[in-house]
C-alpha cells in the first residue's frame, strides 16, 4: 500500500487537491490517501512533515501565490521549507503552485486543474516505476498546465 | 487543554495579539494561552521556538513590517525561521503579518485585526476538528483581512 | 548572573557596541559581557554561536550593511543564520544593523547609536523581566534609531 | 569503485545526462551511475538524497531554468537544498543549470550540452586526483558552455 | 599548530588563494595550509565541510561572481551554505568573494589581491589573538580590497 499525503490551502482559488486524487487513484494501486487543508502557502510545509511523521511515502502540495513581491517572498520561503522536509525524509513532494500573475484570472483555473493533474501522473509514475520510471521523458520539455515545449 | 503560543512586537503599530486571543478563547474550550512580546520580526521565531519547549501545541506570531526593500528581506529571514520551527516540532505557526505597503496607513489597522480575527478562526477550526477541518474551504480563495475572492 | 555576547564589525563606520555594554550594564544587575569583533556581518553568526557555547544567555550584534544589492544578500545570508543560531539554542540574539541607505552618512551615526542604545534596553527588559515585559509595548509602533511612530 | 549519482528532469529541453554520462565513462574507471529523472529542479535535491542513502560518492544534476522572476526563485530554493545536501553528506553534487534567458533558444542546445561535458570532466578530475586535481586550473577563467575568459 | 581550509574556483579570473596563504604564512606561526579547488561558488561550501572534517581549524574561501541575477542568486545560496558550515562547526569561514560588477575589469585583480592579502589579515590576528584581537579596529570602517573609509 502507497500512503499519499495532499496538503492544499483555503487561499487558493481551484481545488486542485480533488482533480489530483482523482489521477492518483486511477493510477497507483492500493493507494492511501491522507488530505489536510491550511490556511495558505506557508502553513503547507508543516502539514507535510506531519504527515510524513503518520507514514506517507510521498506527498502533493497545492499552493497559490498572489502577484506581489511580498506574495514571492512568501513562496520563496514555502519552497525553501518544501526542500528541507524531502530532505529530511527522503520523500518526494511535489509541488503544484499556481502564480496568479502567470496568466489572466479566466485562464488560471484551466492551468491549475491541468497542472494537478499532469503532476498527479509524473508521481503516479515516481510512485509505480521507481527512480526511471520518467527517463523516457528527460529532456523533452514537458510543462504542466501549459503545453509541452518538445527538446531542442 | 490545549496552548496556544502568542508572540508579537513592540514594532507593529497594532495590538493584532490581544484580538487574536479574545478569538480563540471563544473558539477552543480549555485554551491555554502563552504571550511573549519581543522587539520585532527577528526576533519572533525564537520565541516561539522557547514557548514549543514550555509545551505550547501551535502558535500565532504578529509581525509588521516596514516598505524599504531591506524591511523585505527581514520579512523572508522571519518567514524562513518560521517554516524551520514548524518542520522541527511538528507544530503550526500561523503566521499574521501586515506589510506597510499592502494599503494606505488609515486602512492597515482594520486589516490588522481582521486577519488577526480570521487567522485566529483558521487555528481554532485546526486545533478542534483537524486535518480536514478546512477542508470545505479548499480552493475557495479565502482571505484575510481582504475581503475573499471566491473560486473560479 | 546573565552572560550577554556582544558580536560587532571592523566594517561598521559606528562603535555601536561599546554604547550598548554601558546601558546593559546600567540596566542588567549581574551582567557579564563577552565581546567578539569580526571583520564583517558574514561573521558575525559563528562569533554568536562560539560564545553561545561558552555559555553566554543572549547576544546583541552590530552590523554595517552596504548600500548594492550585494550587500543586501549578505545581510539576508546573515540575517537566516542569526535566526538558525537564535534557533538552534533557543536564545535571543537582538541584531541591530545600521543600512547605509537608510539616509544620509551625517544622520548615520546618530542613528546607529540610537538603535544600539534602544535595542540594549529592549534586552534588558527581556533578562530581566521575562517574556512579557515588553508586553505593555506591544503594538505601538516602536521605532530604534529613528523616533518612534505610535499605535494606530 | 566510484558511484556517480545523475539527476535530471523532463522540464529540460536538453538530454545533458546522458552527454555527461558518456564523459564520466570515459574518464573515471570502475564508474557506476545511478540515474533518477525527476519533473522539475524543486524535485532534484530529495533525488540526490536517495541515491546518496543508496551509498553514491558524489552527483551530478541537470536543472533547466525558465525566464521569469518566479523561475528565479525556484532556482534559488533548489540551489539553497543543493548546498544542504552536499553540507549533510559531504559529498559534491555539481550542478549543471541552463537559464532560459542567457542565450537564444537556438544555442541554448550547444550550452547545456558542453556545460554538461565541461562540468562531467571537472568532477572526474575530483573523483580521480582529489582536491588539488584542479588546482593548476585556481583563478583562470575556466566557463563551462561559453568560451573560458581566462585569468586578469 | 593550526590548520587553515583554503578553497577556491577555476571560475575566478585572479589566483587570490595563493595571495592568502602568502599572508597566512607570513602571520601564523605552525601554520598548515589545505587546499581544495573546486570549479565554482556552489561547490565551496561541501568543500570546506570535508576539510573541517579533517581537522582544519578555520577557513578562507575565494569566490567570483558574474553581474546576472542569476549569479547573485547563486551567491546568495553559497552564503548561506557558509553560514551553516560555521554555524555547524563553530569555525570562521572568512569569504573572500570578488563580484565582476564591482569594478571595470582592469581594476578587479588589485581588488581581488588586496581583499586576499587583508581578510588573511583579519583571520590571522583571530587565529593568534582571539576574539578580541581586532576589538582596536570595531567601528572603524575598514575595508579590504577598496581604501578603508574611517569611522563617522
């Protein structure tokens, strides 16, 4: 059994959680999955780790940051934190961030959902085939939420 | 019994601690509540890294902090102590900062003690129902001390 | 008795340092005072962490920071281990930092006394009063080195 | 024997592991490579890790760095859980990055794949002769996918 | 006797490591020098780790910085590795960086040397003196590389 820990926030404006899970349970078998819900970005981390603490293998985050610099101060401090938790237990989280001052507001929500879905699937992946499980793929350009740019 | 750590600074210009508190003594039946006041947003992870050790289950840390670019890089050293402390205990900080320069001096105040009151509502909803207490608010687009902005 | 390091710069145009011993000494009964002087702010931690080791309870440093960009990452490398050392012991370390961009060099001075001079007394109300002797302070718009601002 | 650690990502839009894979082969008998292809750099740090834990000597990563701010950012969290990495273990992981912004798209093929063969020869030389194995080469310029710029 | 950790780069354009050992000879009596040459900033830090590992007492690091953000970020993220070197160790790391926007190239080799030769200055009264040794020069305004500017 694969113990999948999923932290989003109420500040984002998609639920990508819900799209995600929806990918993981079509393509990790026996998967377990382990949901909390914070305030914003930087309340994530620690539900990681104590999530982690409860035996998750693996963990996927949902966050969304505002257009200011401030709001990028803010992410620079969650990813920071998100690095120092998979490295501490030797776990992947990957992280689905949305930035609000990537794309127009009608636009986001279609990145969002496409972007916690495509990661669903690179973890599902991870998960089901080990460290080379994506080899195949290294160097294509592969983008999530957005179109895949192809190699050089 | 649950504690509650309380750290804020003689630096904000707002008493957001003393809103926060009224909140969650309402909020969370047999609240214990720790406060420790320091001089500003540097010195605020310590604190409540001392009041973990007395025993404290999560906390709540009021910073302010001023427009200049370094006033900024004092905000991401705190941010980044912040996600440290929680990764090392396991415990929430949720964490209220007002930036000068998010609105127009008259107006920081209300701001200041809305969020304090809402971030306030996030941590009793955490410490009383869990994981999941948030969960219905997932992707909502809540904010504090701004009005929300709903999904999309 | 209470052992307060006090870690201070060649770099720094100001003695901040010897300011803030003479009111730690008028304000803290007992105090013993160890000094340290490095070259420059991305020395300053391991000074702090060495007399933390000799037993000192708290620290005080002195900082000069450059007006570039470079500078500003400096002080923010500085500023992240003044947290991890603050961290790691659970003990305070009230950083004053005098940017040479905060105004003219004539002003300087004046203002990096100032702040040392404040600052020595906010740590003296902390040794000696405990967590909630600033409390009575808290929220109202304290300033060091430059007159204070008020509540709002 | 030597085991080699090689992290790269299906973001790249450049196969750089397995042009430095061929070099390393090359240069350092009894080579064992152990490959681990991730998503994106946020995901490299916890890849090294493991393979870290699975008993490899050093690694070699392969980030691949888009234009904007946000971009930036990531670069740097990745950069930060890099050097920890490398502190927690004393191991070198040398990190080929390509930023999207340094060239035209149309010679960002040739950087990233003679940054990659340049920095493969630059950690075989490690592996094989030690610390003072590029000493001859301290203060001269050397650059990895640009022309070397030589000593003042 | 006492060790001293020098590492430097083949990025950089001046051999300043050989500068400071010239001073660190001249100044420390029983000196034994390490050197480890590395190809760039992010690969100072591990290295200076596995020289304190083997019983260095403190080091001199020599790092080069090109003008892009992105090399700023990169030296951001050494700075902080330095810091968690000494802060892990309880040893000086005194960083003797060069950054290429800080001159007009001609100029940069007389403050590369010159910032060398005084930094192996300040770390040789440390290592003879002890904390208190440059204590005569807190305040001061010295610089190393660039005429001292006095103090205010």
């Amino acid at each position: 059994m694969v113990c999948v820990a999923i932290v989003d926030t109420t500040f984002s404006r998609v639920d990508m959680a819900s799209e995600a899970i929806k990918v993981l349970r079509k393509k990790v078998p026996g998967l377990k999955v382990k949901r909390y819900t914070v305030p914003g970005i930087k309340d994530i981390a620690v539900a990681v780790k104590k999530l982690f603490d409860e035996g998750c293998d693996a963990a996927m985050t949902f966050g969304w940051v505002g257009p200011t610099q401030t709001d990028k101060y803010s992410y620079l401090a969650m990813s920071i934190a998100l690095q120092m938790v998979q490295i501490n237990y030797g776990r992947h989280v990957i992280d689905v961030t949305v930035h609000e001052d990537e794309a127009e507001p009608i636009k986001l929500k279609e990145i969002a959902l496409g972007r916690a879905r495509e990661h669903a699937e690179n973890l599902a992946v991870i998960l089901t085939k080990g460290p080379q499980g994506l080899t195949p793929l290294a160097g294509t350009g592969q983008r999530q939420g957005w179109p895949d740019v192809g190699p050089l």
